[in-house]
C-alpha cells in the first residue's frame, strides 16, 4: 500500500479535490489526512507550538509508519479558519513548505491551492 500525507484544511469543500489530486499526481492508493482550520496559516504564523507539535506527531505517523515520501500543504479559497486572500496565503503556504521541511527531511514538501472552482492548483 502507497501513502502520501496531506495537512489539509478541516472545510468539507477541500477533502475529495485533494485527494483525487494526489492519488492521481503521487500514484498513491491513500492520502493521510491530517486536518486543522487553515493549516497553511498556523505553520506560517508559528504562534501555537502545542498545535504544530501535535500536526508533526500525526504527520510523524504518516511518515514513519505509513512510509509517505510526499508531505503536502494545502489553502484554499473562502477559508473560514483563514480569512485572508489568495496572495496572502500563497505567501502563507510557502512558509509552511520551508517549516515542514526543516522539520522532515528526505520527503518531498509541496504547497496546494484549491480556487473557488474547487480546482487543485500547485504551488512550488
Ligand atoms: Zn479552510
């Protein structure tokens, strides 16, 4: 069995887009899903550490136990737990693309943005 993890906002909206997507993309039977209100945002803003440190934990799990080689950060438009705009949490997800990634290293760490079509659009 094939995993990848996916730190996803908790929005029903955002849930199949993205794991079709990366099913498709990484080949992968399953996507761990691994969510928060606007996780984008809490791994930019690095104000609560109990938060990420539990986010790491579970993404330790998917890591470890699950043998996932892609990590993926994902916001999306008309975010209730991240009110802001599309520029600001691009910004915001790449932030959390560098913080994960000091965090796990030999996985691949990409960013999502899912737009009000609901279409999964990457960001690198
Ligand atoms: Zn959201």
């Amino acid at each position: 069995m094939k995993f990848c993890t996916a730190i996803n906002c908790m929005d029903g909206r955002v849930q199949l887009p993205v794991i079709e997507y990366l099913k498709k993309k990484y080949r992968v039977e399953y996507v761990d899903m691994i969510t928060e209100p606007g996780p984008n945002k809490i791994l930019s803003d690095r104000t609560d550490q109990k938060l990420i440190e539990s986010i790491f934990a579970r993404v330790k799990i998917s890591v470890e136990k699950h043998g996932s080689k892609h990590i993926v950060i994902i916001g999306h438009h008309d975010c209730a737990g991240n009110p802001t705009d599309e520029e600001n949490q691009k910004a915001q997800t790449q932030n959390a693309i560098n913080v994960i990634k000091n965090k796990f290293q030999n996985v691949e760490v990409i960013g999502l943005w899912v737009n009000k079509n609901w279409d999964v659009i990457e960001i690198n």
